[in-house]
C-alpha cells in the first residue's frame, strides 16, 4: 500500500515539475513583464498605432494627470478647437480613436512648451465610432461604462456632438474623401439612410447615460450652439468653453492668444464646419444668389466649376492642414538669416520680416500634412508676423464689424494718386489709404479752400512708413495681409493708383470664386515670359543706381533657379495660367484655403523677389489651389499709368455716390 502512495506522489511531482518548465520556458521567450510595459509605453506615444487585439479605453495607471474628458465622434466640429489648443500650446492634449469595439486603434498627444506629458495634467479625448456596438452586455458597452465611472471624481466630462446627425455623417464622409485623395464621398441618399438609424442609437444612447451619470460633472454640447455672428458673442463662448476644459482664463499668454484669434470662430469663418452646410449638401438645397448685395452665406457661390461638395472638401483640408499664423509674441526679433548667402544684402528688415529665415521654414508651408495625425500643430510663418507699424491698422479695424468690404490702397512717396472707383457705395464699405507722412500731407486739401469732397479714410503711418529698403516691396506685401490688419472684413480689394474699378457691389454679387483679379493686359504672358520683362523694367527705372540693379536680378535669379527646379514653370504652362495683372487684387476674407495661398504668396514676395507678378501662381500649384484663382471681367474695370502727386496742389478724387447721396469729406489719421 505504501509503494502504491509513493508511487502517485512521484507521478504527482514529475507533473508539477513538468509545468514548471512549461511556464519557465513560456516566460522566457515571450516576456509577459515586457508586453504589460509595452501597453503603458505605447499608450503615451504620439501617433502610435496600438494592435486592435489589445482592447484598451480606460485612463492608465497615471490617470490622476487627466484634467477633463470629451467624448465625441468624427466630424462633430470639435477639432477645430483642439486644433487651435494645440497649435497655441495652451494645454496637453490626448486623442484616442476608438473602433466599433471600442477598443483604441490610434492615439496622438500634443504637449505644450511649457509642461511636461508625465507629470501635467492633459485633456483626454476620445473619438468614438457611430457604428460601434452599444448594446449591453457588448465589449464596446462595458469599456464605456467603465471608463466613464473610473476615478473620475472631480472631472469634467464632455459630450460634444452636432444637433446634426446628417451633418455630422457627411463632414465625415468629407473628410474620408480628402484622406483618400481622389475617391469618391458617399452623399447619396441611401447611404445615408443606412448610416443614420445606427448613428441616432448610439448618440441617444451616449446623451442619456451621461446625463443619469448623478457622481460626475458631466455636460453635453453641442456644437451649433458655440457659433456666433458677433465677436464679443464668440469670445464669451469660448472662454466659457476653455474654462470648462480646465484652462485658466485670467492667465495672460492665454488672454492675449483669445483677443488675437476669436475672430477665427466667428460664423463667417467657419462656414465650411457648420450644421446647415452639411445638410444642405445632402439635401441638394443650395440658396439661390441674391440680386442685391449681401454677405450672408455667399460662400456657397464661389467654387467656380467644381461641386460645392468637392470645394467644401477642399476647405476643410486647408483648415486641418494649418491656418494658424504666428502671434507677434511668437516671433523672435532682431533674427538674422540662416541662409547661405546671407539674404540681408540691403537692409536687415527687407529678410527678416514676416519671421521666414530659412529655406525650410519656407517649405514648411508646403510639406503634406501627416495622414496619421489628426491636423497640423505647427504655426504658419506669414503675414506680419514680426510686429510692425501696421499693427496699430489692425488694433483700430479688429473689432469693426461694419467695414465688411475693405478696399484698400497704399502710396508711399507721392508714387501715385488715390485710385478711382464709380458706382454706389454701400454703407459696408470703407476705403483705407495707408500713406507715408509725405503722401498724406501732398493728398490733404489746402487750408484756405473748403475740403474736397472724397469717401477715402487717409492714415498717415509716419515717416518711416516704408518696411523695406525700397518701398515698392511694402506695397507687394500689403496685397496678401489685408486678412492680417482687417480679420472681421468679408472681403479685401487691393487697388493700386493706377487702378480703376467700376460697381464693385455688381461684382461681388457675380462673383463665382474667392480669389479673383485682371488678366494681364499682354494675354500670352506667362510667369516663365515675365521673368525677363520684369528684369528690362527694372534697368529702365535703376539707370542711376547700377548695385540696386544688380540686387534686384541677383534676387530674381534666384528665384527662376528654384521655380526651374520645382518645375513652376513647366506646370503653370500646362495649366495654361496667363499673368494676373495684380494692381487689382480680389479675395474672401477669412476663408481657410485663401489663408494658406495668401501665405504662400507673402513668403515668396519675401524671401525672393519682391516682385509679386513673378511668383502670384506659385503658392497656388504648390498647394493645389489653383482652382480657387479666377479672373475679374473686363467691364469692371480699368487701369492708367502712374502719376506723381507731391506737385498737385490739390487731389483730384473721382466722382462717387455714397448710399445714394452725395460722398462725405474725407476722414484723415495719424498713427504715431
């Protein structure tokens, strides 16, 4: 009986020494410690793809470091403010993309420059699918219940959606179409209707249990009610939303950022995320143009030959790929060029303005932004971004709301006359000549005659009014940064002296893009032609200054030896793009793709040639605009010579009917 007994028992431990081996050997060759390392590492790396079988939602170990929740879905509107954090830095951001599972399929962190991802508190986001399995007891149901009731005792958690389902499906559909460039998006109506019961569920079911929720600060919003056609409106929307967030608003940096950027959330600006855009797609109910002239909702009108549904595809692109430029408080001033030459061979200021220094951070603009990521967090180099006098131009019109066409001239040095222009007048319109002291004192009416009558706002900027070594670059420059000094216009005309418009309310009722200016009065004239006549104008007028010659081809030379090598020339030829005649120059104000080409335009003025005819298509083929440039029709205007002024004892302005009566006296400024 006892060999029977010690017999089992040596059975017994030769198994248990069995499975030892067996589980040593295991855990040597798959490292369990290091897989379960690995599920905390990855979760914090921006941008990681996290294997779908590691079904992970609940906050980390660390999750004392999340400051507030959001709980939202593709396509909802949120991003664009995520966007705007992030870009300005003012908090640590984590985005996690769920499945229908619910279980993390990407993840991206933005940190701020000021703090450190381990050991600051972050927002937590978390994109959920609207075809996910909710039903209970499903895996994406309890990962929901669990993460939302997890230590999450004085958080605040967000639900941020559209009132919109059908909207909120299309901007996704919009989006998916841009991500795979030349696929179709899905806007036809049974689709949809396959989408929509399933989206519905899943949003109901989300909005009642965050609101049963009765141990957490939970609070839905939606993202028709942040939008606002006032400034002072939109500005309170957001500091109530930020302060939700956990940001602290009284802090300075952030203050400053607020007053320099709400005008981006204005209604007008973001037309191109609301509600009623994407339902109007769906539901092919485009309005109709209005014979008079208004502002409201123009945008739908001006996509020229493509689909209004591939234009706003276009602009919401625009808008993710980056459309926040630098703040002054950005910049660092007094910077020299890192290039090789050196390009400050005149004046260090003609280089260094607009805080483009290099060549890369020229191409910045032009890189393709990263599919993996959400949207760009790098701030754009351009648009007076080096602060300068024509700051105090944007601190009198940030907060006009009545000038909502602007058009706008300069003339430095008595070069020309105020332009022309016939027609009526709207009482939206307003009319800023920006003038060195010389020009404003030749342009006043003398003191014994009674004041001539014209509907022009004189600024007198000083002496020094003149950025550049040579003035003629201020006046290429100011063509693209009227959106920079005048952020709540709707649209900017550009025109130079030797400009004439003629019923400009006409034209903006017609207009069927949102860039737009003359053809060439030379029809055949390409940017690879002008290249040489702009060098032959340049020796006529430098006969007595043979280095500036010099400098100017030095710089246009320059330039040609890139845009070869690019290959500019060789595709605006194939696109058959004839010159601009740009002493006429049309835009929309505050749209996301004019932004990114108005940027490109304005570093390429200065960082090469200053010339603007030289390089106004370039930006456009880089970033594939083009099709939002058009040209103005001849019977809207016409264009003169140049004409001194400094010798006329008083100026000539042209006849105009202001509202139907007759034009008001001038109103004259000076800014010290």
């Amino acid at each position: 009986m006892r060999s029977i007994i010690s017999a089992r028992r040596i059975r017994f431990c030769l198994l248990l020494l069995l499975i030892y081996f067996i589980l040593n050997f295991y855990i040597k060759f798959t490292d369990v410690s290091s897989i379960r390392q690995s599920i905390v590492n990855f979760k914090w790396h921006q941008s990681e793809i996290i294997d779908h079988q590691l079904c992970i939602t609940e906050p980390c170990s660390l999750d004392s470091r999340i400051n507030t929740i959001i709980w939202t879905h593709d396509g909802t509107g949120l991003m664009k403010y995520i966007q705007w954090i992030a870009t300005r830095k003012l908090a640590n951001i984590r985005i996690s993309q769920l499945d229908d599972d619910c279980c993390i399929i990407k993840e991206n962190y933005f940190s701020s420059s000021s703090s450190s991802p381990i050991i600051h508190k972050f927002i937590q986001i978390y994109i959920i699918s609207l075809s996910a399995n909710i039903t209970q007891p499903s895996v994406c149901f309890t990962k929901i219940k669990q993460t939302a009731n997890t230590n999450v005792t004085g958080i605040n958690q967000i639900y941020f959606r559209r009132k919109s389902i059908h909207a909120t499906i299309l901007f996704q559909q919009l989006d998916l179409f841009k991500k795979k460039h030349n696929s179709h998006a899905q806007t036809d109506s049974s689709y949809f209707t396959s989408k929509i019961s399933k989206a519905r569920a899943i949003i109901q079911y989300l909005q009642n249990y965050f609101t049963t929720i009765s141990f957490t600060k939970w609070k839905i919003i939606n993202s028709e009610d942040l939008v606002h056609r006032h400034l002072t409106d939109c500005e309170k929307s957001l500091t109530s939303f930020l302060t939700l967030l956990g940001l602290n608003t009284s802090d300075t940096v952030l203050k400053n950022v607020l007053t320099y950027d709400s005008h981006r959330f204005i209604d007008d600006a973001i037309w191109w995320d609301q509600s009623e855009v994407g339902e109007r797609i769906l539901n092919r109910s485009i309005p109709t143009r209005p014979s008079n002239l208004t502002y409201s909702n123009d945008f739908y009108h001006l996509h020229g030959t493509r689909s209004f549904e591939q234009y706003s595809a276009d602009s919401r692109q625009c808008y993710r790929d980056g459309t926040f430029a630098q703040i002054p408080s950005e910049t660092v001033s007094n910077r020299k060029s890192t290039d090789s030459p050196n390009r400050c061979l005149t004046n260090s200021f003609d280089c260094r303005f607009s805080d483009i220094y290099s060549f890369d951070d020229r191409e910045q603009l032009y890189e393709e932004s990263n599919r993996n990521d959400y949207f760009s967090i790098k701030p754009i180099k351009c648009g007076f971004a080096v602060p300068s006098i024509f700051d105090k131009i944007r601190e009198r019109f940030a907060r006009n709301h009545t000038c909502e066409t602007i058009i706008l001239t300069s003339i430095i040095n008595c070069y020309d006359n105020l332009p022309g222009t016939e027609g009526n007048i709207p009482s939206s319109f307003c009319y800023v000549a920006l003038l060195d002291t010389k020009t404003f004192n030749a342009l006043q009416p003398p003191p014994p005659q009674p004041q001539r009558q014209t509907h022009w706002t004189l600024i007198d900027l000083g002496d020094n009014a003149a950025l550049f070594s040579f003035p003629a670059k201020t006046i290429e420059t100011l063509k693209t940064c009227g959106q920079r000094m005048f952020p709540l216009a709707k649209w900017i005309i550009w025109l130079d002296g030797k400009a004439y418009l003629m019923r400009i309310a006409e034209l903006l009722t017609q207009a069927q893009s949102s860039v737009f200016a003359p053809r060439h009065t030379t029809i055949d004239r390409t940017s690879a032609i002008e290249v040489n006549y702009t060098i032959e104008r340049i020796r006529e007028r430098e006969t007595e200054s043979p280095k500036n010659f010099d400098k100017f081809v030095m710089d246009i030379k320059r330039q040609e030896k890139e845009y070869i090598r690019d290959g500019f020339y060789s595709r605006a030829d194939k696109l058959n793009l004839t010159l601009y005649d740009i002493a006429l120059f049309v835009y929309r104000n505050n749209h996301p793709c004019n932004f990114r080409y108005l940027c490109g335009w304005h570093n390429e003025v200065n960082y090469f040639a200053y010339r603007g005819q030289l390089s106004v298509y370039y930006s456009a083929i880089r970033l594939n605009l083009i099709q939002h440039l058009h040209y103005l029709p001849r019977n809207f205007y016409h264009t003169f010579g140049h004409s001194q002024i400094c010798s006329l004892a008083v100026p000539q302005p042209s006849p105009v009917q202001k509202n139907g009566t007759s034009p008001t006296g001038p109103e004259l400024d000076r800014i010290d």
